[in-house]
C-alpha cells in the first residue's frame, strides 16, 4: 500500500480493510515500539490479584507480585499454549494451565510442571529440562497515575517520554489523586479499529452526528477548545473549556440535528459541577494505539480499543470516580453515566456511524479513499475544533511507524 | 396475587415495546420507578457500572423523547421472548418477580441475531386494578453490546 499524499488530506480506505496490514499491525505496532494499556493499580491493589487484557490480540496477565511490584505476560502456557488464566479477574497465589498442570508464578517463571521425573522410572523430561527457558512471555511493565501500560519492545524509552508532555498533564489532571473503578462496559463493534482512533480525533463531529450535545452543549464546536498531540501525532488531546453557549442556538440554527424545542423532565442527567479551575469542561486524551482517557462533564472513564479482527473491534468503557468524591458528586456522576457508555445520549451514534462506514469500505474492497481537508491542509497544533487536523496528523505518525511510503 | 398476572404483565410490556409503541414505555412503569440495565460482568463484581439508570418515570419519558426525536441508532425491528416468569416475595406494597428474557434484533436487510438475553428483577405494585413496575432490572448477561444500546430491554 502507498499513502497518496504527502499532506496526508487524503487516507485510503484500504488502511481499515487490508487483512494483511491488519498483520502487520500487530507486529509493527501491537509488538513494536508502543506502550499498550494493561489495566489499572486499583484493580490490582494486593500480591496475587490479576486481570486479563489484551495487546492487540495477544492475550496477556497483569498481577501484582509477592514483591508489590507489577508483573505482566502472555497468556499462552509455554508447554502446549493453552489459555493459562481463564478468569477476567482475581486473586491467586500461583497460575496453574488447567491442560497439564504446569504451574507459573507471579512474575511468569515456571515453577513446577507434573511428572517431571516420571512415574515408576517411566517417562519424565529429558535431563536437561530447565524451568527458567520456559517462562511466559513477558511484557515490560510500567505505571503512571496508576494507569499501567505494557511494551514488548524491551529499548523502549520511559512510559513518561513515550507520554509527552499534553498526554501526562491530562494524567496528573485527572488520575492524580485515589480512584475507583465503577464499572465495565463493553460493545462490539463492526469496524476497524483505526476508525475508532479517528473519530476520537475527529474534533467536530461531536456536535453534528450526536446531536445530543449540540442541545445541551457538554462539547461544541463553537466552544473555546484546543487540540494537543504529541508522539509524531500519534497521541491527541481535545479539550473544551467554559460554561454553557448562550449563542448555541446561533450556532447551530444550520445544523440538520439540532432540536430546539427538546428539553429534559429530568435534567438532572446534564447538570454537571465545575471541576477544574482552568475552566475544562471536557477532554478527550488518545494515546496511541489504544487507549483513552476522557472527562466529559463530570464523567470519568478510561477506553480500551481492542482489535478482534481487521473488521471488528472492542471497546471497552472503565468508568471510575475518586475515592474521596461526596455522595452528591458520586450521585451526579452516576446520572451523567447515562451520557456514555454503549447506550450513552452522547455516544451510542459512534458505533452506527463506524459500522456503516466500515460496510461501504469493505463493500468496495477498500478502493478511494477519505477526504480530510478541515482546518486547510497542514499538521500540527490548533487552538480550536472546527478541523481534521489531528486525523491528518495522526495518519503521518501513523505511516512512520509502519515503513508505509507516501507519494510525494 | 396471581402468577398469571405477572406474566400478562411482562408479555404487555413486551408487546409494546417489539410493536415499537415506545412512547407507551413509561406508563408501565410507577411515577417513583427506578429502572436501570445492569451488565452481569458488574453486577457479579459489586460494581454499579449501569448501561442505563433511571430513578423516576421523568426519566423514561426524557428516553423515549431523545430515542424518538435526537437520537440515531440502527434501524431495526425488536422481539421479545420472555420466559420463567416467578413470583418470588412481598416487600410492603410491592410483589417480588423475576423473568427470563431474549431480545433478537433484526435490521434493515433481514438479518436477525441474538441482541441480549439476561434476567429482570422486578418490584410490582397494584394501583387502581392496574399492575406497574417500581422496580426493573434488567440483568443483562450478554455484557458486551452487539455494536450499541439505543431501545429499553
């Protein structure tokens, strides 16, 4: 595949149907130079308590160690590869594959594996069997606001640097006190994942396709925003600031969607507090490849993209509150839930808009492609959200890591 | 009480909503109702997590009026199957029920598939010879949405 233009305004549709970039991927970027969500501290807060994750579609195991300290690997036995963890979650002091029985700790090593010296002088393992050359696979291991990410790539530089500095200040912003976890939620999606990461990018769909928001404005184009990459590109944070548009109606009096004479019995769904003192309303922080970490009015969630398969991917919503929040701000929190999530008034469009993207793509065999000249033509910084210019971005990064050329 | 009632309920309520008369939705429901979807995977971890949480009939009516009038979402028919209908208890005013259900979607092609199955807990009450709910959980087993959630289950 060759990238058409150089100002990257134009991204071939292929890039979401090709099975065999779809490979690529996961070595070039899943097993390459990436750091890749794992799961959080509080969901391993003592020695022995595991969740399973994936890494592009390399199931691992994060736990925490008898040392305190975060171990995480491929979940794939070393003797005939099966699933060695089979919970989601939970606690264990050992990892035993339920096959034969070759049993692993905390860390990965192998520490016993059955009939080793055979039985009655029968069978056994050759003499020169060691444990320590049939560990799992491990992944290294690091955590920042105890949100912690895994990377193959054994020279890869800190999680910090791979951050940048927008991505870390959203993480000191957000994460940088307690936290507990709320709830999972989950959808299935019939697209490709790099059709999520756009749209997460995608400054000013927000108030078009949900037209939820562009009623009762918790993200609008007209509001005082800026985008943040970092990372070539690869990483972006949206924010919105201020209070609600008292112009809103101007704003959106051209706009198909919008429904002045909608309004709620219950408001209490939209009534969000003000939570930062520089005004943030709303954020919305990718970091490549697959994770986000989002602030819309008061609800707090991280995201998890996870690939199936070139035509599929997962989404998984971890929504959290702190541990110190007070009842009222738990209970706000809670009704703004109604906001997000699969069913969300502010989400659940995405998912329909993905999935008839994808079908006309692969319907025409991934021929053309997309047009993504808002905001002009160049790359970098703006300081408002009427463009594409973290898309056009991101798709440069995108192309330098995986060796893909591009016309000039 | 009679079981039978209880069942009569669920299959109305199931009517309603496969017939797409959403705008009816809410009159099955007490004007204090709480009516919340509760994704097994939470639900078995004592996490709240809720897809949807409703704590009054407001509520549903505000649902309805987004779904019908703000909201895009796929368009398709909708098909109950409810089943294992029980009484379970009394707590005060309110009869204790629970049910299984199945919601198959079919989309604009004709294609159907399973969309959810999962269990509702119920709190009924009487009021005026009409049976509603103050209480529906709905337990959805099926945790991971196919795609999104835009109708009631």
């Amino acid at each position: 595949m060759k990238w058409p233009a150089a100002d990257f305004t134009q991204v071939p549709f292929a890039v979401h149907v090709d099975p065999a970039l779809f490979e690529e991927e996961q070595q070039r970027i899943f097993r390459g130079p990436t750091w890749n969500y794992l799961g959080l501290e509080a969901e391993v807060p003592n020695p022995g308590d595991f969740v399973t994750s994936y890494v592009g579609l390399t199931p691992v195991v994060l736990n925490r160690g008898k040392d305190g300290a975060l171990y995480a690997f491929v979940n794939r036995c070393a003797h005939r590869g099966a699933q060695v963890v089979r919970q989601k979650r939970g606690h264990c002091a050992n990892h035993t594959c339920i096959y034969h029985q070759w049993s692993y700790d905390l860390t990965g090593n192998l520490i016993g594996v059955p009939y080793r010296r055979g039985i009655n002088g029968n069978g056994g393992y050759p003499a020169d069997f060691k444990n320590e050359e049939h560990a799992l696979e491990r992944l290294r291991v690091e955590s920042y606001q105890g949100v912690v990410f895994g990377t193959f790539a054994r020279d890869m530089p800190s999680l910090v640097d791979y951050m940048g500095e927008p991505v870390r200040r959203r993480f000191d912003a957000l994460c940088g006190r307690p936290i507990r976890v709320v709830g999972y939620q989950r959808q299935s999606i019939r697209g490709n994942w790099k059709l999520y990461v756009e749209n997460l990018k995608d400054c000013y769909h927000g108030a078009l396709l949900h037209a939820f928001n562009s009623k009762f404005g918790m993200f609008r184009t007209s509001q005082r925003g800026s985008t943040a990459m970092a990372q070539n590109g690869l990483h972006c944070v949206l924010t919105t600031y201020g209070k609600k548009d008292e112009k809103m109606g101007t704003t959106y009096a051209g706009v198909g969607t919008y429904k002045p004479q909608f309004q709620l019995e219950a408001p209490e769904v939209v009534e969000y507090f003000e939570e930062h003192a520089d005004g943030m309303v709303s954020t919305v922080l990718s970091m490549f490849p697959t994770f986000v970490l989002a602030q819309i009015a008061n609800h707090l969630g991280f995201r998890h993209i996870i690939p199936k398969s070139v035509d599929e991917f997962e989404l998984a919503w971890i929504n959290f509150v702190y541990a110190d929040d007070s009842q009222d701000r738990l209970r706000r929190r809670r009704m703004q839930g109604n906001l997000l999530g699969p069913g969300g008034y502010l989400s659940m469009e995405d998912a329909e808009a993905l999935e008839i993207a994808h079908a006309t793509i692969q319907s025409q065999q991934g021929r053309g492609h997309a047009f993504v000249q808002m905001g002009g033509r160049e790359l970098g910084d703006q300081q408002h959200l009427v463009t594409e210019v973290p898309i056009r971005t991101f798709w440069k990064g995108y192309c330098d890591l995986m060796g893909m050329e591009v016309a000039r | 009480m009679s079981p039978e009632r209880v069942v009569e309920l669920n299959y109305r309520y199931a009517e309603c909503l496969d017939s797409n008369r959403l705008a009816e939705w809410p009159e099955f429901f007490t004007e204090d109702c709480r009516y919340l979807i509760h994704p097994r995977e939470n639900l078995d971890a004592g996490l709240e997590g809720y897809w949807l949480y409703f704590e009054n009939r407001r509520m549903l009516r505000d649902r309805v009026v987004s779904l019908l009038e703000v909201n895009i979402y796929q368009i398709h028919y909708e098909r109950r199957f409810v089943s294992n209908v029980m009484l379970t208890g009394r707590d005060g005013d309110a009869w204790l029920a629970r049910a299984n259900y199945m919601l198959a979607t079919t989309d604009s092609e004709g294609h159907s598939k399973i969309f959810s199955v999962g269990e509702y807990r119920d709190r009924v009450v009487e009021t005026d010879g009409v049976l509603r709910f103050r209480e529906r959980q709905v337990i959805a087993d099926t945790f991971t949405v196919p795609s999104h959630l835009s109708m009631p289950i």
